[in-house]
C-alpha cells in the first residue's frame, strides 16, 4: 500500500463524516506506517468539488504508476458504481477487498483479530444514541436491534479504528470528550 487518503473538513480539520480530529488521523497512519494524504473539502460540498479534489489528489498516484485504489465498502452497489466511474477518467480501477463478505461474519472476524474501534457516530434514526462512544465489541453486536447491519454499512454507525494488527507502535490513544448532536447524527468526540 502507497498512503492512505481521506477527506478533511476545511473549517474544523476533521474528517467528513466521522468527525476525527486531523492529529487522531495523523497517529493511526502513523502507527500502520503509512503516510497520509488529506484531500481537505468545506462541510457538505457539491459532488462536482468532491470529484474535482479527489481527482486532483489521485492524478500524482497514477503519475507514479498506481493504477488501482482500495475501498472497505461491502455491498452498497450505488457507492460502487459511484467510486468506479470517479475512477474510471483518472484511468484507475476500485479494489474492494471485502465486498460482499456476510457481515456479521466479518464483525467477528474483526474481534478474532483483535482490532479495536469506538463508534464516533451513530444516526440516530437507525441506532439509539446511547451506542456513540460504545466500543464496538461482541457485547455492543449482541446489542444492535433487528435490521442495524452488524458492520454499520447502511451508515447506521460509523467508527474509529484505533489497534489491531499492523499498529506497530500501539493503539492509539485517546479520551471521550463532548457528544454532540447535528440533526439526526450523534457525535462521540475523541480527543488526543
């Protein structure tokens, strides 16, 4: 793997819709041993400014020959066919490592590997708002309410990964701060 890239909110250098603070970010790269690339965006941009930023930051990769990008998705077939045709005129291709995985088999698969994440977000119109900040472990899965995906891939939750394999120098630590309410989102605010 070359780097990881990732959206940064402009106003208040958080990513998109998680809300991670740029120096979380910058210490989980850090740990994996991959650079990071920020392809910095206002608050909720039109898609013609987020097509044009993140070709403008996938031009210099194929330039060096990388002609593939990876996504997590799993099943959102939209979200598929969006990214490949964003692709597509850069002369690039999606790879989608985990795609059509049963997601409750790959919630499990995450703990028997021993990653750890916390749930950074949570819409609350699929999801109580008593699960932002949770960790996202077995107790939380035998939790989750008939119809919420166990992975949260119809954004019924969003999370923060921070140990498992690969962090070579550690979990990355932080501290709960603040929960915050935007519209139907709850936000669990980390703080380095």
């Amino acid at each position: 793997m070359l780097a990881l890239l990732t959206t940064l909110n402009e106003e208040d250098e958080r990513s998109g819709m998680h809300r991670i603070r740029r120096e979380l970010l910058e210490r989980q790269a850090a740990s994996l041993g991959l650079p990071l690339q920020f392809i910095r965006l206002p608050a909720f941009p039109p898609n013609t400014l987020y097509e044009d930023r993140v070709g403008a930051a996938l031009r210099p990769f194929f330039a060096q020959g990388v002609r593939r990008a990876v996504f997590g998705d799993l099943f959102l077939e939209d979200i598929r066919a969006w990214r490949d045709a964003l692709l597509r005129p850069l002369g690039m291709e999606g790879i989608y490592p985990l795609w059509g995985r049963a997601t409750a088999k790959l919630a499990q698969e995450f703990f028997r590997y021993r990653f750890r994440a916390a749930l950074v977000c949570v819409d609350a119109r699929r999801l109580e708002a008593r699960f932002a900040g949770r960790e996202f472990d077995a107790a939380l899965l035998k939790e989750l309410p008939a119809g919420v995906d166990p992975c949260g891939e119809n954004g019924e939750f969003h999370t923060f990964v921070f140990d498992g394999p690969g962090f070579a120098s550690g979990p990355v630590t932080f501290t709960r701060g603040d929960v915050a309410v935007q519209g139907d989102f709850v936000y669990q605010d980390l703080l380095p």
